[in-house]
C-alpha cells in the first residue's frame, strides 16, 4: 500500500474542505476503501485519507418528524438490530441484515454501502491490469467481449455493463428515502450515477450526512431478497426490495444494472390490487420484459423475475 497522511477530521466541515483540497478520500468502515488501496485497483491512490468516524454529529438512528433518520456512520449491524427499523422498515432491516459477514456488518457503515464502487471482476482487478473504461476513458469495458457471468441485464451505461451490488440500496428506494450530504438533499434515486470510477452523484469534495426515511403509513408493508452463491459473504446476483403502501407499490432490483433498477412496469400491475399468486407472477414478468441477456447472464433474468414474484408475496 502506498503512504498517505490519515486526518481525523472532528466537523463536517473540516472533513469536507480537506476534501476540498484535492488528492484525498474519505473513510468510515474502510471495507471497500482499504482493500482498493492495498490491491492497487485504481492508477492512482489518494495523499490524504479523512477520517469521519472522529465526527459525532455523524451517528444515530431515530424516528421523529414523520420520518426515520439514520446517520451516516450507523453500522448495517445497528440498523438490521434496531427495533424501530425492524418494525416499521422491514425491508431496510433485512437488507442491512443480509450484508457480508457478521464482522463487515460490525464495520461498515450505511452511506459506505450505498457509496460502494460497482462490482466487476475486470473493474477490481488487482493492480490495475485491465484498462477498464470506468477508470480511464480511453479503455474499454471488458466484460462486453470477456466473463459477464454477473453483469448487467439491462443493459450499458456509457458503455459499461458492471453492476451496483448494494443491498441496502434497492430497500431504501422501495422506502422512498432521501440522502442528506454536506451540500444537499437527494432523493434516493437520483443520488446513484455513473461519475466515472464511482457510483453515485456525489461531488469529490461531499459526504453522506444522514439517510432519511419517510415513516409508512399505517398497514404499509415492505420486504427484502437477495439470492447469491452463497448466503454469507457474498454480493447479491440479484436482489430485491418492495414496499406496498395502500394503492402504491414501489419495487426496486440491484445487481441487475449500473444503478438500482427500479421496476415501474411490474409496480403498474399489482399496484391497488389484492396480492395473490398470480398476479405477483405477472409483476416478476413485467419486470423483465426490457431485460436482454449478455452471452453468460440469462440465468439472471429468471432470477430476477422470481425473486420480484416472491418478494411482492411477503408483503401479501
């Protein structure tokens, strides 16, 4: 790992004009952060690493004004424990739940798992070997021609079929949740974007605040799904989240695109209607019906349409 000089920064503030300066990152849980840096997966690596865990203004869970808001270093293991996020945000609560390993759930945080590069074998090669177009614009996406066993099923953006593996993402969406950072308030939606290396919209020089979350009616409910290889450690193949509210329903996969794929076709069918079998299967159906396959993925879209099926069910 190259040298670079650690600040812990103690304000906001402070945090964000060290940023400001140029040639630094942030860190919190540093599960992404660190083994990027030690396996030298970018060109480059950052001078200066800030700290935000010496900020206490940064922690918390709590319910009040109509809405949940969680700071953004609560780790996934506060939050899949917490009992108000258990009652009333069910889908968030397992999302966090089904995170990693106990250990990574310990350390990380919820604005490090929404912040989370995307996932590709050729994007986190080990010394930069590949000349991935998400970090140099003159490269090109390798997975096209290459291994795309987990990449994209709706296809490219800007030429790149890696995909966004956060888990408490999909479940924050289905909640219709706000990022609050040091410039800003985003809706959840709009806060995840291709920005070159990264995956969110987020300027070089803001942070995640806060996390909120309007509080469900009365008679709301939401769920959380994630198949992968294997049911600790691994990020998901496909994941799911889904929230049926009254006549509304809000239903969101990941692992599936570059950003959280919201599945608006398959809300249009169930939305005001009595959940039941079939209909829940003509969701999952409606799902994917703008999904096209790459050479090794086609798996990933029956995957999906089912879990989209057996997700809307739990909240029957």
């Amino acid at each position: 790992m190259r040298n670079f000089e650690h600040i812990n920064a103690t304000t906001v503030s402070e945090a964000t004009s060290i940023l400001a300066q140029g040639d630094a990152e942030v860190i919190a849980g540093g599960t992404e952060l660190l083994n990027r840096l030690k396996c030298f997966i970018f060109p480059e690596s950052p001078g200066t690493i800030v700290n935000i865990k010496t900020v206490p203004e940064l922690y918390g869970i709590e319910e009040a004004g109509g809405m949940l808001k969680i700071g953004a270093l609560a780790t996934l293991t506060e939050i899949s424990k917490s009992s108000t996020v258990q009652a009333n945000y069910s889908a968030l609560a397992e999302a966090a739940r089904k995170v990693g390993t106990p250990e990574l759930r310990n350390m990380g945080t919820i604005a490090g798992n929404i912040c989370q590069p995307v996932q590709c074998w050729y994007y986190w090669s080990e010394h930069n070997n590949f000349n991935c177009l998400r970090k140099n614009p003159s490269g090109v996406c390798q997975a096209l021609l290459g291994d795309n066993r987990y990449h994209s099923i709706f296809g490219a953006v800007n030429g790149c079929v890696a995909v966004n593996v956060s888990d408490t993402a999909p479940a924050l969406i289905a909640l219709d949740a706000k990022v609050v950072t040091s410039k800003r308030t985003i809706g959840i939606e709009e806060f995840f974007a291709v920005n070159g290396a990264f995956s969110t919209d987020l300027d070089d020089d803001e942070i995640v605040t806060e996390i909120q979350v309007p509080t469900p009616s009365a008679g709301a409910k939401s769920a959380f799904r994630k198949f992968a290889i294997r049911k600790a450690i691994d990020f998901p193949i496909v994941n799911c989240a889904v929230m049926i509210d009254g006549t509304s329903a809000r239903i969101c996969l990941n692992g599936v695109h570059n950003n959280p794929y919201r599945a608006t076709a398959a809300e249009e069918v169930i939305a005001g209607q009595t959940i039941n079998e079939s209909n829940a299967e003509d969701a999952g159906e409606a799902a994917v019906a703008d999904a096209s396959a790459l050479p090794d993925n086609k798996y990933m879209i029956q995957v999906a349409k089912t879990l989209v099926k057996r997700t809307i069910l739990d909240c029957a």
